[in-house]
C-alpha cells in the first residue's frame, strides 16, 4: 500500500453493505478485511432467541453491542453499549440472543466455528468472508 492510500483511510457507508448469512437467524455485513494481515471487521445481526454457534477464537477479537442485548456464557450478560474483548485461544459455547442485536467485531485473526458434536463446521476467516461479501454484493 502506497502512503498516499495509507494516509487516507478507508471510509465504509455500512447502510450500502449488503447482510450476509453467517448462520440461521445471523447476518454479517463485511466491513473491511486486512490486506496486509488477516483483521477484519464485520456488523453481526443477530434475532431474537437465535445463538452464535460455538467457536474458538485462533488470535483475540474485540465487538461492541451497537444495540439489543444477550447472554455470552464465559462473559455473562451484556447489553447495548457493552464492550466484550476476547483472547486469543478462547472457547466460547454459543450464546443466547434476547432480542434483535447488532454488534460490530474486530478479529485479529480466524475463528473455527463447531457443530453440536464439537467438530470445525466451518473456518471464519478472510477468505472466507471475501466469499461472503462477494456473494452478497452480486445478490
């Protein structure tokens, strides 16, 4: 990346990005993914009574609650406003959703996502989410 690009930023009207489906009841808009490193940030909504599905985070990740609230079990309860900073290596069982919450996360790095029997469903990670953006951007 040249200076010039560097020095200005990127700026994303989030109205304009597309949801993605992420899993049932939880769409993700991709907001920005690291050239340079695998950070990326993503607006996760997510409905009432749906769970983020278990996961283990492989760098440390860090959201705020842009509104709603819900219960993460190795954090407890959280509501808008929240900030929740998790570390690298964490496991994390699926959290509970109580109403409509928007959350905005920065990732540091992949995240493998678990089924019900504990096995890697699918590995959340820039690649993966420029596949998302792609496909949600064409429709």
């Amino acid at each position: 990346m040249d200076e010039a690009s560097r020095n200005r930023g990127v700026v994303v009207p989030t109205e304009e990005v597309p949801w993605a489906p992420l899993s049932e009841g939880v769409q993700m808009k991709v907001l920005y993914i690291g050239d340079e490193n695998p950070t990326w940030t993503v607006m996760i909504q997510l409905e009432p009574g749906e769970r983020l599905p278990a996961h283990v985070h492989h760098a440390a990740s860090e959201f705020l609650i842009i509104e709603g609230s819900g219960h993460h079990p190795s954090v407890g309860d959280f509501k808008q406003g929240d900030y929740v900073y998790e570390y690298a290596g964490a496991y994390h069982p699926p959290s509970q959703y109580h109403e409509p919450t928007k959350l905005l996360m920065v990732s540091y790095g992949a995240c493998s996502m678990l089924d019900a029997e504990g096995n890697v469903d699918y590995v959340l990670d820039a690649a993966l989410l420029r596949r998302q953006a792609a496909a949600a951007a064409q429709g």
